[in-house]
C-alpha cells in the first residue's frame, strides 16, 4: 500500500503531517523506540502504550528486528499467533519491520548476487537471507511497514565498495519489489544506499524511487561518518525522493541529528538510544544528558526532570534511581526506560510543534547547545 | 504502637479481619511480596500499586529488607529520602522491614550475646547487627511494622542448638522492646523461634507475650523441616499468642503452606516465591503450577488463565511469554510477575471468602490436591 505523507504544516524542508495506513494514521515527525525481539527491553507492550508525555502525545510506532523475530520464536510462530501484532499485544497502532539486513551485514556474512548466508548467532546454524525471503517472512511478521533488504556498508569505504552496495541494493530492490505479495494491509519501503558518496547517493535514491516504493528510508548512515557527512549525503537522497511520501532515517536517534535530519525533510526515525541509554543509568533531559549513578544524586529527593510528567518524575526522587541502578536492579531500567522515552517523545512532539509555530531554528540552536557532544548512535538490540 | 485484630469472621482457628495502624488499615489474612532492596525485582513501585484481581483486590503490604537496605543504600539515606514510603514511593499503603537476622545468619556470622557480627556480601567489611542497631536502622527505614533481631536455627537442628536460640532470641527481643522509641507510628513485632521442638515452640511464645510486643511473628520455619512438621511447630506457638493480635508467619508462601497456616490461626504472610518463580517461567495457576517454557505453548494463543484478569492474561498468549522468558527477555519476567502477583492475592482473597462463607475445608482439600508438590520455599531475595 503506497503510503502519503498529509503536509499540514513546514518550515524551510522541514515538514509536519500525517501518514494513514491500512491500520490507521500516525503523525510525522515520529520517533519509533525499537521492541527487538516483540518487546523493548525493560516494558511490557501495555505498559509502553501507556507512556504519555504532558500534552498527550504516545508511542505511535513500534519497530520488530526481524533478524530476531525470524529465529526465535521464528515467522511461523508469530503469524499463527496473529502476526506481530497479535503476538505482542500491541493493540490498533504502528509497527515496521526491519528487513534483518543491518543485523546480517554486521556479521560478516557471505554475500553472492542470490543473497547473505550467515550464521546464527543463536545455535550457529547457516541461513541465506535473500530478498525474496527477507519480504516472504516480513510478510508473515505481519507489521504494516516492512523493508526490503539491503546493502549496508560501513564507513569509512573506497567508492568501488560503496558502488557495489548502491548496484546490489538497486537489484535487490527490484526483486524484493516483485516478491511483495501482501500489498493491500502492508507497505514496502525501498531504501538509499551510497555511504558519505553524495554522487551515489543520488544515484541509490533515483534508482530506488524509479522501483515506485510505498516509502523511502535512507540507510547506510551513522556507521562510523561525522554528523556533518550524515547530514550531506542525508541532502543528496532527498533532493531525489518525492516530496508527497514519508522519508525514514533508519537508526538515528540522537536529538541533535534528529532536529538537523527534520531540518532537511525527514519523517521518521528509530533508535535504541533512549531505551539503551536507560539501562546504563544515563537519562534524557531538556538541560542535555543526567549521569543519575553520580554519587551527588544518592541523598536527591527531587525527581529526574521537574516538569517531566512521566510516571518516574511524579512517583520516584533521583535517590531511589541511583539506588536502584547502581544496584543493577531492574526496575531502574524501568524507571529510566519510562523517562527517557518520554523525554524523546516530547521532544519530537516539540519539534512538531516547532515546524507549526515557525520556530525551528530556534530550537535547532537551544539543542545544538545541550546534545553536540553525543554522537548518533546505531546498534543492534534494542 | 500496639496492633489488634478486628475479627470480621472465622472458620475453625482460621481468622479473617483486618489490622489497623498508624497508616491505615489491612485486611487479613493478607500476602505481602518481597521488595527486598526497595522494590520488587521486575515491577516498580506504580507498577506494583496498580495490580488488581478480578475481585479488586490489591497489594496492602509490602516487605523491604533490612539486610540489604541497611547496606545500600543505607539507612540514612532512606531516611533522608523520607523513608522506605518516600525513597520508593508506595504512597499510603503499609510496609513492613525484617531486621536482617535472616540474611546475617545464612553468613554464618561470629554471634555473641551482644550481637551478630558478619561480613558484608556487597564489600567484605565487617558490620555487627545488634538487637538495638536493627530497631534503630528499621527506625531510620520507617517502615509501619518493624522486626526483632532473633536467631534462627537451620533445621534438623539439636534440642541444644534451639534451646539456645530460644534464650538469646528472648535476651534480644527484651533489649528490642527498651530501645524502640518511634512507638506512635511503627509497631515492632517479637519473633517466636523453637524450631521444631514443641516444648521449645511454647517456650519461646510464653517468653516473647510476656514482652508485650505489638504483634507476634512465627520464625524459624521453611528451613529444612517438612511441612507437616512445620504445621506441629506453627500449633504450638500459636497456641501461647494472645487471640487478638496479629499473626505472621515469616518466609512461608507456597499455596498449601499458606491456607493450612490460615487453618490454624495465621494473619501475614510474605514470601519471594510468586516472583522469583515468575523470573524462571513457572506461572501460579488453579490448576497448580505451568512452565511456560515448555515446546507445547510455542503455538499457544490463549492466555495464562483464561478466568484471570491481570494484564499478562488480558493482553498475551501463552506463545509470546514463553518465547521471552526462553530468550531470557526482562518483559517476559515482567509479564510472568505481573500474573504470579495478581494469582497470590486472589488465592488469599478466595480464602477469606471461605472463611466468610464457611467453606475452608473444601479450599482446603482443592488446593491439598493441586499443590501439595511445590515444597515451601525460603530465599534471601525476592
């Protein structure tokens, strides 16, 4: 199903609105914490759907690893519990599957014009992934946004390897588009390859938007570039994508890279930054990062954020979080998890806000000030 | 401050009312989880609060432990962080602290009459536990009902080996008595020991009524013995406690353990085993125990229980929670917990019904037959 994106509001390239799928709408921006293997890590599906930031924005979107999923408990297991939707439990909203391919390229499979053999991580055991198969299990998955599989090369790389991901993306793209069957409840997403190459990365957009995707997403990025190479090569895929279709940039989640990729016309992000970040004790504030394992905080009665209106800042001093994450208790996590997707939440609800209000320059400036020190993170389990 | 019984009804020896504190009031018989370092291990505080049975009843109690607390993050700091209720943010509901002589007496600490002196498991220093430090560090905790340092003997132990036990834990609760000084709004309770030897079980019961302590613990028991040995042991000191205070049995909660403790007089239970039997998959139900972790529930799209209301049962199948709790997934902990929690306390709402309704006995025998295998269980952390 060809997705659209409802422009209701911009503000230079940046754009506010709304994309409906077969399940229903979800606004853009959007932010989607990553559930690896069904869940994210520390919160249960119903106790994720009730995080809310004070002016009542909610998760919207949930992103299943399919590397994960595939294995264990396996594709045919969560399609005959309802697909993933039935198997989690979460309800009337969003989910995207990623295609595995980012998880596969990371361990070095063997990669021939058929697909990537690779072996399991879980019992060791070999599989090929092709794009046939990574679209025939997603479609079992069920979510009502799956990728094609690509080729992600890591940065730095000479031009041949970066050329060569860009051609195998393109045909693999091709074969993924043919092999979609379930296009009437479900979306497939091309995505541009071409590293920190500006040329290739044209080159991967107009070749990816000629296959006519229901959604694009730009990948190959935070692999080891600068933020301002990110941001450059970020420019010369949009300039090809069209502009009435949501753009997703795939495993970018730190707040400045957020508010620069908005900035430039991007709709859709995921990351396991704030998720991964909680279970290390490091919180997300409107003043920038909170290392709450400081020993300054062990006697703090006052909560994490003072304006903050997530279940952890109205029940629970920085004391207890300290406490209980120093002590590797799990409802620190918890604890941590509930703030800090809060906090990314309204974060972007703010950054909504901002497009509307014509205010986005001003807020890329206050948070350019508190995140440049925190480079984009990308990893594999959420 | 002095806690009584209100009897609402009774079946045989079996007693349902509640206890009213400086906090407000409880019913009984009455199940309180272990939060042993200030929570429970897979569920904050909110979290905890918000578990309701079908009936609607909920957690009134909550156990924290001193051994741990007092160590870290130490008592001052709860103190300062206005007390267990404060740091962990149970609201107005009742907390009840050990005074950690369970946990320093699995250390195999240096006793004297003084106290008992232990190295730390957290940083190998040496700390002595006196009867007056474990009232003024549980003081310090605040919680509504605070616990004598008593001595308790492993079982089989010998006739010597109790009666010694018995003295000191009579030495000590006298000194306990003499030091509390916060009487208004924290009760202390005396603890009966005597293992089990009868004669020694009526001793150490005359001995600790006679100190007039504001309610009566049973101790010393799940520690080796069998449960009909446990039942002889439970009669006796039973038999010595005044009718119309409180009467809590300590460590002991596995179903068949519990209504026969009911049968015999019993109020208060706590016990880790709903949760840390939730943390290995095995899930609390009518119909006795479920390993969810079994290849047969792979498929499964029912819920736990399709009679229960918790939110695990209301919103997963079967096949989600054995695939997390399989791939070691916390959720799957959290979910599993959420059910074990909500299956405790709606079996000790059925058993005050019974007594209400006259029908123990039937109780009785229904849970004799689908539980009679799970021995009762006694860990250091819940």
């Amino acid at each position: 199903m060809k997705l659209h994106l409802d422009l209701s509001d911009s503000c230079g390239s940046a754009r506010r609105g709304s994309v409906t799928t077969a399940r229903g709408t979800f606004q853009t921006p959007v932010f989607m914490p990553v559930a690896t293997r069904g869940a994210i890590r520390s919160l249960a599906t119903h106790q994720m759907a009730s995080i809310t930031t004070k002016h009542g924005a909610q998760i919207e979107v949930v992103l299943g690893n399919t590397y994960h999923l595939m294995q264990r408990p396996g594709a045919d297991t969560v399609e005959s519990l309802g697909g993933l939707h039935g198997f989690t439990g979460w309800g009337d909203r969003h989910m995207l599957t990623d295609s595995g391919g980012f998880q596969v390229f990371s361990l070095s499979p063997k990669v021939t014009d058929d697909g990537a053999e690779f072996r399991s991580t879980y019992d060791g055991s070999k599989i090929l992934l092709t794009p046939e198969s990574a679209v025939r299990i997603q479609e079992q998955l069920g979510a009502d946004i799956q990728m094609v599989l690509d080729v992600c090369a890591g940065l730095p790389a000479t031009e041949d390897v970066l050329r060569s991901a860009v051609e195998r993306t393109a045909q693999w793209a091709a074969r993924a588009k043919r092999a979609h069957r379930r296009t009437t409840d479900q979306s497939l997403f091309g995505i541009v390859q071409g590293g920190d190459n500006l040329g290739l990365r044209r080159e991967s957009a107009r070749r990816t938007v000629e296959l006519d995707f229901d959604g694009y997403a730009i990948g190959g990025l935070s692999v080891g570039e600068t933020r301002e190479q990110m941001m450059e090569s970020l420019e010369s895929a949009i300039a090809e994508l069209p502009a009435d279709q949501p753009r997703y940039l795939m495993g970018v989640g730190d707040p400045l890279s957020i508010i620069e990729a908005v900035a430039r016309g991007v709709d859709m992000f995921d990351c396991v930054l704030p998720t991964r970040l909680a279970r290390h004790g490091t919180l997300l504030t409107d003043n920038g990062r909170l290392n709450i394992k400081r020993s300054e905080f062990a006697n703090d009665d006052s909560p994490v954020s003072s304006d903050c209106t997530c279940e952890t800042c109205r029940n629970y001093p920085r004391g207890l979080l300290r406490h209980l994450i120093s002590q590797g208790e799990l409802t620190g996590q918890i604890l941590a998890t509930i703030h800090n997707l809060t906090w990314i939440l309204g974060f972007v609800e703010d950054i909504r806000s901002a497009i509307s209000g014509g205010t986005l320059d001003a807020l890329r400036a206050e948070v350019a000030q508190n995140w440049a020190s925190m480079s984009p993170e990308r990893k594999d389990v959420g």
